[in-house]
C-alpha cells in the first residue's frame, strides 16, 4: 500500500505507481523495500520512512525511488514511466514499442508437453456385442481476454521494467531467485552459480580494523596514524555526536551485534572516527541500519545519498541537535559509520570522498557490491 492510503487521501494510479515501484524491488533485490516486522512497523515506515534499494543502481535505481516518493504528485505517470523505460526506442506510441522490444528480448518458455495418462484396462468385447465407447474428450474452452487500454499499459510498464532488469542486470534476478526460493541459478542460466552470486569473498575475511584500512583517502586525514579500538559490547560503540547516543548501543544490541572496531584519526577541526560493526547475517546488518534510520527520523534527521556509493545514506545530524555528519551503509553482514565534525547544509566533501573510498576497499576485500 502507498503512504496516502494510511492518509485517508484519495486513492488514484499514483498508488499503482508506488506498488510498481516495490515490485521491482522485490524482483531485483530479494527484498522487500520496507524490511519485515509487525504489520505496525511495516505501516509506519511506508508512511514515514524511506525504502531500501540497496542493490538497485543506476537510472533504474533513480526510477523506482521516484515512482516510491512519499507524496503522490512526486511520481511519474505510467506512460512517463513506460517512456523513460524505453530510453530511446520510444516512439509516438509506447506502447507498441513495449510490445516490439519485448518481443524482440524476451520469449515465453516453451510449453511443457504432460505424458498420457496410463491407458484403463478395458473388458474385451464378445462376439455379436459392441466395443466400448472411449470416455467422452474435455477439450479447454478458449478463455476470453478482456483488457482495457490502461491495464495494459500498466502491464507493459511492469513486464518491460522486469525485462530490464533482467537484460541489463541478470545477476539481480539469479541473487533474487537464490535469496527467495534456495535455488542454484545454474538450473536456469547456465551460468556457475559463483558467477551468477557476484563476486567470491574470500574464505578467511580479515580483521575488522584491518578492513578499513585508511578508507581510501590517502594522506586527506593528516600524518599522524590512526588509533584503533576493537570493542564485543554494543555500549562501548563511538556514538557522542548522535542526537541520543543511546540510540546505537540499542540497535546494534537488537540484532545479534558480535563486535566491532572504530579508527580514529586525530584532526585540528576534531577527529574523523570510522566505525565497522559485524553481525550474523546481512539481514541483521540492515534491520540494525533500519532501527537507527527510523530513530533518527523521529528526530528531523532524514537520510540523503551519497554519489556512488550503493546504499549509502549521509545524514546531517545538526537538525536533530547531533553534531557533525554522517554516513551509514551496509556491506554484507557488516555496518559502516563514518563520522565527520563538519557542519554545513551541505554534504561534506571529504565525507563523500571517505565513503567512496571505503566503499571501494570494502567491496575489494570482502566482495560487497559497489
């Protein structure tokens, strides 16, 4: 459901719109764009908060956060939408141009052809006596197909948005159909099923201070070396400049945290801290992320992107009597904050250098996607 319909607002093809939006998510992740919990919960952030499309990148990624914007008048039309899918091959009519470069990518997989079913024994027929008559053949009715215009459309929209992600991204749907049904991609794409799942990590991760490295940015954080701070109690998580700082021991305790390691560089301006922190599984990795965006949230802080880095969220923590900025993303099972005491309106330079940055090393080490 669209956030308007707990809005007592008029339902209108917006609300398709938002619905599309979470399909494609769904499909090209694995995930649902508004993570699991009570029916509360759920409700809550669709209204409130903002999807996750992590994993989703691109123009596609820039599509579906628009067709899921929390106001109605902030999505595109279907037929923009089916355009804007179409890129260049659109012409004065959509939809017959959906139709052409469907049929041109896409087949329907060939029809499974069911064995007879074993022949019933039959008594043997007497002299002057007639032979049985065969059982009467039930032949399937042709079903009639009644569809209008504007279904079709929005059909269109949503088969030719699956056919992109699959063309462009098939390693999305084989992740997907692995993370949903426990299948190996291989019975259907032919590809080894290391491929398919992105890239190997490594059978003996390293430590988790010896994954940040120096996050990439070279000399930016002064001569003097970092310090560093293993720690296995949530409590003891760098988290003063937070609007309430307990807020990070509370959802780092709430999903399995295991350890972590901050790395301090000391700096003129006030020190550069990056925090990593492990967890079980990346489904924990994100509901912890998830539990201290919404907390946040409740404080006026919303998240902003970060350029190039896949799910990565800044925040500008003054608007909610925090200090400094921040940016939080995931990495497989593992959580990532960099803080920096910058305070601006603006996102800060060598915070979004930061985050690239270990972003890449990251990815490189462990095999996260970029």
């Amino acid at each position: 459901m669209a956030p308007q319909q707990f809005r007592q607002q008029p339902v209108t093809a917006a609300v398709d719109i938002f619905v599309w939006g979470s399909l494609v998510t769904y499909a090209g992740t694995g995930r649902r764009p508004f993570g699991q919990g009570t029916v509360v919960e759920i409700v809550n952030r669709i209204r409130d908060g903002r999807p996750d499309l992590e994993g989703l990148e691109g123009g596609l990624r820039e599509l579906v956060e628009r067709c899921m914007a929390t106001e109605p008048e902030e999505r595109p039309s279907a037929k923009a939408l089916l355009l804007e899918l179409l890129g260049d091959r659109a012409d004065p009519d959509p939809q017959a141009s959906a139709t052409q470069l469907l049929q041109q990518r896409w087949a329907p997989p060939a029809a499974v052809i069911q064995p007879p079913p074993p022949a019933t024994p039959q008594p043997a027929a007497t002299v002057g006596q007639p032979s049985p008559a065969p059982p009467p053949v039930n032949r399937p009715r042709p079903r009639r197909r009644r569809a209008g215009r504007r279904l079709a459309l929005l059909g269109l929209v949503v088969v030719a948005a699956v056919a992109a992600v699959v063309v462009t991204r098939p390693e999305l749907l084989d992740r997907a159909l692995v993370g949903q049904a426990g299948q190996d991609p291989t019975a259907t794409s032919g590809r080894p099923a290391e491929a398919a799942a992105g890239p190997t990590r490594p059978a003996d991760p390293p430590p988790l201070c010896d994954l940040l490295g120096d996050l990439g940015a070279g000399g930016e954080l002064g001569p003097r070396p970092p310090t560093d701070r293993g720690f296995e109690a949530a409590g003891d998580a760098a988290a003063g400049w937070l609007p309430e700082p307990a807020a990070l021991a509370r959802a780092l305790a709430g999903y399995g945290f295991q350890s972590g390691c901050a790395r301090t560089w000391a700096r003129t301006d006030g020190p550069v801290v990056a925090s990593l922190f492990q967890f079980p599984s990346r489904t924990d990795a994100l509901a912890m992320r998830g539990q201290l965006r919404d907390d946040l949230g409740a404080r006026g802080v919303r998240p902003g992107r970060v350029p190039q880095v896949t799910g990565g969220e800044l925040y500008l923590l003054a608007a909610g009597g925090g200090r400094g900025q921040l940016v939080m993303f995931v990495c497989n099972e593992r959580v990532l904050q960099v803080h920096v005491p910058a305070v601006a309106a603006a996102p800060d330079p060598l915070l979004v250098r930061l985050a690239q940055g270990s972003n890449r090393r990251l990815s490189e080490r462990t095999g996260c996607p970029l």
